[in-house]
C-alpha cells in the first residue's frame, strides 16, 4: 500500500533501524526521508512515517517522544484488534492525534488511506 503510493526504495519493513539520539529504533514499517542519510547500519534520525502495530504492553508514549524529537512528519499507531488507526502529525511545532475512522489523508505520503484499504 505504502510501496505503491510512493516507491519501494522508500518503504521499509520491520527490522529496519533508524539512529535516534544515542540509541536506535526499529518501526514495523517505515517511510524514509526522500535523502535521509545512513550509517553502517542504521538510518540516521527518525523516518518521515512510522507505523507501529501495537502489541500486548508496548510502551507506545515512549516511541512516539523518540519519533517527534528526532523531526517523524507522522506515525501511525495501528491497533490490529480493534481495526483502528490512529494517526500522530507533526503541525509546525505541534504533534495532533487523529483518531481515524474512515479515512487518513496523509500529506507526508501525499495520499489517503482508507482503513478497509490498511485492514484489507
């Protein structure tokens, strides 16, 4: 969904890690910066999307300060359980949290998302 829209050079999945500050961090699946550096082994600073899928006990409020400190344009907080998503969008100097019902309109991505689309 997210290869389609925006290439697969861009689009990476699960452990993929990206250097934040002195540690790193592995989305499930990520959006790179369109020139985001790379060291060794890991991207540096936070991607442009993140997509987390929730798990039992996931310390999602931790991430989410990684992400934004480090400049993520948004995340995605996917709740397999429930169908939902729920969308974190760096505005300016402020981070807005979308619960989604229908449709995501990212403009990271530059596109919508539908959550039959995402849930299949």
């Amino acid at each position: 969904m997210l290869a389609a829209r925006l290439g697969e050079n861009r689009v990476w999945p699960d452990n993929t890690g990206y250097r934040i500050g002195p540690g790193w961090i592995e989305p499930d699946v990520s959006v790179s910066w369109p020139d985001q550096r790379l060291d060794e082994k890991y991207f540096l600073g936070a991607p442009m999307i993140a997509v987390e899928i929730l798990s039992p006990g996931e310390e999602i409020d931790r991430k989410l300060t990684l992400y934004f400190a480090d400049a993520a344009q948004e995340v995605w907080v996917v709740d397999t359980k429930r169908s939902a998503l729920t969308a974190y969008v760096r505005q300016n100097d402020r981070v807005i949290r979308q619960a989604v019902d229908r449709e995501f309109r990212s403009d990271a991505a530059g596109a919508v998302f539908s959550l039959t689309e995402i849930f299949g």
